[in-house]
C-alpha cells in the first residue's frame, strides 16, 4: 500500500494552479473537466503520480466557497531550507502566516504558508 494522493477543493483552480505550480514548485501532470458532473479535477506534485503522492485540486464549477472546517490540519511539503523556501514563496506572491523557526516544545524548524483557499501548508526541513 502507499498513499496517493490528498485531495482539496478550490474556488479559483487558475489561481490555486498558479499557486502550487509557481508559488511552491509542483508540476500540473494532468487536468480533466468533467462537463456532466460540472466539475474539473487537476493533479499536481513534484514527480509522477505513479511513483509520489500528489495533490489533487477540485474545482467545483457552481460553488464559490468551502467552509475549511477545524478537522483540516494541513499539508506537509519538505525543503531543503524553511528559511530559503519563505523568502522564496513570499517572493513569488505567497503567504507565510507562521515565520520560519522551531517549533513550540521541539527543535524541528518549520514554518506554515497558505494557499489561496485558507489551506495550510506545512513547510519542514528535509533534513
């Protein structure tokens, strides 16, 4: 067993494309619109789908927002540098809501940023 993929649903696919594509790095490895189900489904990520979990972004065509709920924690990308990586993210337009440094109680460095649509995502030192 492995895992596949973790799934969001987006209200601006354009602008969530751009984020995860320009903003954190991943790849667009397919789209598909599905005119029946008035839907579009995008998977994204850092390598093929058949050898890394990826992302898959929802849109929705007839909704135009998503409560987050509090069940959603976030989303875990590793990086070579968290500092390095919040420059470059805030330097391309994305948001840091958690500056870069150790986490409470611990010594990990991490940061968190966030997508669009509120999601957070994670950033962790690789090593």
């Amino acid at each position: 067993m492995r895992l596949l993929h973790t799934m969001l649903r987006v209200t601006d696919l354009d602008k969530s494309i751009a984020f995860y594509s320009d903003v954190l790095g991943m790849q667009v490895l397919s789209r598909k619109d599905y005119p029946d189900g008035c839907f579009t489904l995008v998977f994204l990520g850092y390598g093929a789908a058949s050898e890394n979990t990826v992302l898959e972004l929802t849109h929705n065509w007839n909704t135009s927002s998503y409560e987050l709920g509090d069940g959603y924690g976030h989303i875990a990308i590793g990086v070579d540098d968290v500092y390095l990586a919040c420059d470059r993210i805030r330097e391309a337009g994305g948001v840091v809501v958690r500056e870069p440094g150790p986490m409470k109680h611990g010594t990990t460095v991490l940061a968190f940023v966030e997508d669009p649509d509120g999601y957070k995502i994670e950033l962790l030192s690789d090593g």
